[in-house]
C-alpha cells in the first residue's frame, strides 16, 4: 500500500510536485476528513462494542459466574453428603466391632461354662469310680485278710507237725496265730 503511495506520490514528467516531508495524516489537506472519519468510526466501534460486544460477554462472564457458584455449592453439598457417609461408616464400623467383642465374649461364656459342666461331669464320674474302686479293694482286701488266719493257722499247723513231728491241736495254734498281729 505505501508503494503504491509512493508511486502515485512521484511526479510524472512535468507535473509539479508535492511538497516533501509531510505525513499523510498529518497533511493539513487531509487533516479534517481524517479527523472526521476517525469520530465517526471510533464512535461506530463504540457504539458497536457497548450494545452488542460488551453485554455479550458480561452475560457469558454473570452465566460463567453463576455456574462457578452452583458448582461451588454442589461440591460443598457433595462434600458434606461424603463426611455424613465417612460418619455413618464409622459409627456402623464401631457398632459391628462393639458387637462382635459381645458375641465373642458370649461364646467364651458359654464354652467356659459348658467346659466347667463337663470337668465337674467327669470328676463325679471318676470320684464314683473312685469310691467303687475303693470299696472294691476293701472288700477284697477284708475277704483275704480273713482267709489269711485260716491259711496262717493250716500253715503254722503244718510247720509245726514237721518240724515237732507231732501235730498241734488247732483250736491252740489259731489261739496263737490271732495272738500274733498281721499286718
């Protein structure tokens, strides 16, 4: 564009010529219609700006606002709904632990209690075989002890015809076998 200037500017032969040196906006010939175009477009672009470009984006910067908010809010919203969960678990997480200690002390209660039953089973089954025993071996322990003076006596009967040659009266010979205290 300024070549072209130039070149309408350059004289052809016998034309006189421009005086040199002056702008072109500032040339006081163009300077009115300058100044005059420069208002009226200025006064476009603003008119233009100011009715239709400037409530455009003030309406995308409100919308833009009003959906940060909304956001905002719904995340607070969102984060207290994720804190009542998070205490919601960890008063359900307490409660199940809570109730797991009570039904694991139930059961060693009751296996405690059914263990005792059983060993105090057990020690009156074995005391009454015990008793048993005992009677038993008192009873056999009686009934040889009283066969032991009949044999005591036979054998010290014996003794005596053998080595006496002569044999002793029995009624004398159980007289001094019950004299003597066996053990």
């Amino acid at each position: 564009m300024f070549i072209t200037q130039a070149l309408a500017a350059t004289p052809a032969a016998g034309e006189a010529a421009a005086p040199e040196g002056a702008f072109p906006p500032f040339d006081p010939t163009t300077f009115t219609s300058s100044l005059f175009w420069l208002v009226i477009v200025f006064g476009a672009l603003y008119l233009l700006m100011s009715r239709v470009a400037l409530p455009r984006v003030a309406g995308i910067l409100e919308t833009r606002r009003g959906r940060i908010a909304g956001d905002l809010d719904s995340a607070a919203a969102m984060q207290k709904q994720a804190d009542d969960a998070a205490a919601a678990y960890e008063k359900a997480l307490s409660d199940a632990k809570a109730q797991a200690q009570t039904t694991a002390q139930q059961t060693r209660d009751r296996l405690a209690a059914q263990s005792e039953a059983e060993r105090k089973s057990l020690e009156a089954g074995l005391n009454a075989k015990l008793a048993a025993a005992e009677a038993q071996i008192a009873a056999t322990k009686a009934q040889a002890m009283s066969s032991v003076g009949g044999m005591a006596t036979d054998t010290a009967a014996e003794i005596i015809k053998h080595i006496t040659g002569v044999s002793a009266e029995q009624g004398e010979v159980a007289k001094a076998v019950a004299a003597v205290k066996i053990g």
